[in-house]
C-alpha cells in the first residue's frame, strides 16, 4: 500500500506500544527461565507460554494493519542507506516476532510438553515429539532471541536518533501520531 498520511493508524500506534513492552519483558522472562533452577522457572514458564502466543496473535493483527493501513513515508532528505537499513530492520522485526512464538511452540511441542494458556485451555501440538528436533528447536529459539533482542535495539537506538538529532517527525509519527517538520536554524 501506498502510505498518503504522515503518521501511523492509531490501531497501529495501539499495536506498537502494547507490543513493545511485552516483547522486552517476554526476552527478559526468557533469561530468567534459563539462568534459574529454582521455584522461580515454573512461574516464569507459565508466564512465557500464554505471553508468546499472545504475542503471536497480535503481531498477526499487527501486519494486517500494516499492509491495510501502511505506514507513513520516511523523510526526502534520509540518505539510501538509511532507507534500506530502515525497511530491512522492519522486516526482520516483523519476522522475529511472528517466528519467536512459533518455533516456541514447535519446540515445545517436539519435547512432549504442552502449550498451556490458562488452566487447563492447551494448544494442539504443531511438531511432532522428537527430541531431536527439539533440541534444534531450541538452540534456534535462543539464537533467534538474541537477533530479536539486538534487532530491538538497535530499533530503540534508531528511533531515538530521529527524536532527538534529526527531529525529522518519525519518532513522532509513532509516539504521538503527528510529525512535525524538521526545524532548521538560520
């Protein structure tokens, strides 16, 4: 879709800023999970499960707005390189947070255990069990962890950089859904 508006949907921003906490708080639960052997796992497993999959819901939702709605245009005046690095970084974003719950699941899955999201409410095995396979599964759930983490900072890294240097309105379009125009000193 054509973008011929300055800012982000409000449904967009909605998505965006309920969905940014709760993917640093779904990696930090992930380290907790992995760095304790103590009464502590259980309660952060049950909390990462039903996290995930939500997560997966509206990342769903989340492109949907973004192919429906599109998003606002980048500045005239950012050099080629930012553009394609901005595009790129959105992209893997978008196939992180989709991939992350999903290999989640499947690992799960492959190691026999279920997928609780409250009680006794449990999704369906996606992969067969294999320990093997959930192994695999699981080496690539952290490793993809870690690119969703250094991705999201460098996200973070970027969007502060067009707030606070270059003030040209993309930050905004997202924070407050109004871009301002670059103010330029004479």
């Amino acid at each position: 879709m054509t973008p011929t508006h300055s800012h982000f949907s409000p449904l967009a921003r909605l998505l965006h800023w309920i969905m940014a906490p709760l993917i640093i708080a779904m990696l930090f639960i992930g380290v907790g999970m992995v760095a304790t052997v103590s009464h502590a796992h259980d309660m952060l497993i049950a909390l990462h499960k039903p996290l995930g999959i939500a997560l997966l819901l509206l990342v769903v939702v989340r492109v949907g707005v973004r192919l429906t709605r599109g998003s606002p245009p980048l500045p005239d005046d950012l050099a080629l390189s930012q553009r394609v690095a901005a595009r790129a970084s959105h992209l893997v974003l978008y196939v992180l947070m989709a991939a992350m719950p999903l290999i989640g699941w499947a690992m799960l899955s492959a190691g026999g255990y279920p997928v609780t999201l409250y009680g006794p409410l449990h999704l369906p095995p996606i992969a067969p069990h294999d320990v093997v396979l959930f192994a695999g599964l699981r080496a690539l759930h952290t490793w993809l962890a870690f690119a969703l983490f250094a991705t999201v900072l460098l996200h973070l890294a970027a969007a502060l950089f067009h707030g606070l240097i270059r003030r040209d309105g993309v930050f905004s379009s997202m924070a407050r859904g109004a871009r301002r125009e670059r103010r330029t000193s004479v």
